[in-house]
C-alpha cells in the first residue's frame, strides 16, 4: 500500500507543478475486436498531430463535431486542444497502432475553475468509428474527470451525431437530454 501512496503522491505534485503527463504513463486500449490502441494524456506538442487528425475526417465529422464546416483547425485551435492543465482542462488522444505519431481520436474535458461541470468534447477519425475508440476513451476521461472533482459532464449535439449520442448511452450513467435551439444538450451524471 505504500507505494500506492508514493505513485499517487507523485501524480499530485506533478498536478500542482502544472505538468499533467508527469503522473500518466502510455496505456493501451483493447477494442472489442483485440486491436490494440496505445493511448496517452495530450500534450502541447500533439497541435500539429491534431491538425493531421482534422484533415482525415470526412466533412460529416467535421460538421457533426464542429457544427460546421471547418477546411482546417487553426494553429490557436490546435494549440487550444493541445493544451491541459489536468483538472479544469483535461484530454487523452488514441494513436494510430501502425503508427504511433498519428492520433486517431481525441476526448477532452473543461470547465471554469471550481465548477462541477466540465463540457465534453471527442473527435474520433471516420476509420475508426463504431469501434469503441472513443466510448474506451471515454470511460477513461470519466475516471480523471471524478478525480478531479468533475460531477458531470455536457455536451451540445446534433441530433444527427447518432454514435457520439449512443456513446453516452452506453456509458451506465444517469443522462438528461433537452433540445435547445433544434441540437441536444446532453448532460451526464459522473456519480455512479
């Protein structure tokens, strides 16, 4: 037990020393179909990897995630998304296991420091969708976000967005969905 407490002890001084991949190692998702998928915290050097991801997917996704169209993400976006500061803004990218500089998803959460919701927010690059990528992902984001005091999440999506919809569904939490302004806002308890 006590080296339990020396690993966790280790991850809150990396948490207040404002270095969030100091307590993380690489871990490794097992889809439903036995892929592997190494997975990690982001980090700001994964700006222009995410850029990449953005260009592979179909402009469905794109407009599905984004609500629009969006040709490119913009280096300040990307930068945005890169960065984490492991409790008000928090990430994981899934990559590529044939190549592990590419990501082939991203999940992330922020919220206003103190506040008990986080949005939630998750890109998943079209070959990969419908392969529990980002549901996987998810769950782990679910395990930093209650750790860090985040009692639910939210999320605008389109109506349209059947699988990130389904995603939520699956997770085993209390939802609440309402339609506002013809998109779901969808929130999700993260006490079990």
């Amino acid at each position: 037990m006590r080296c339990m407490k020396c690993i966790y002890m280790r991850y809150e001084y990396s948490v207040r020393n404002n270095n969030p991949q100091a307590g993380w190692k690489d871990q490794t998702l097992t889809l439903p179909s036995a892929v592997e998928i190494p997975f990690r915290v982001v980090r700001p050097d994964d700006a222009p990897a995410l850029q990449r991801l953005h260009s592979r997917c179909s402009e469905r996704t794109i407009y599905l995630r984004f609500f629009g169209s969006m040709k490119v993400l913009s280096d300040e976006k990307a930068r945005y998304f890169a960065s984490t500061d492991s409790s008000d803004r928090f990430g994981l990218v899934a990559l590529d296991p044939e190549e592990p500089n590419q990501i082939i998803a991203v999940v992330r959460y922020a919220r206003k420091p103190g506040d008990e919701r986080a949005e939630y927010a998750a890109l998943v690059e079209d070959r990969w969708q419908g392969q529990g990528v980002g549901a996987s992902l998810t769950h782990r984001l679910i395990e930093e976000a209650r750790g860090n005091e985040v009692r639910s999440f939210y999320a605008l999506v389109k109506g349209a967005n059947r699988r990130m919809l389904n995603v939520f569904r699956h997770l085993g939490l209390p939802e609440q969905e309402r339609v506002e302004d013809g998109e779901k806002m969808v929130e999700i308890g993260l006490t079990s």
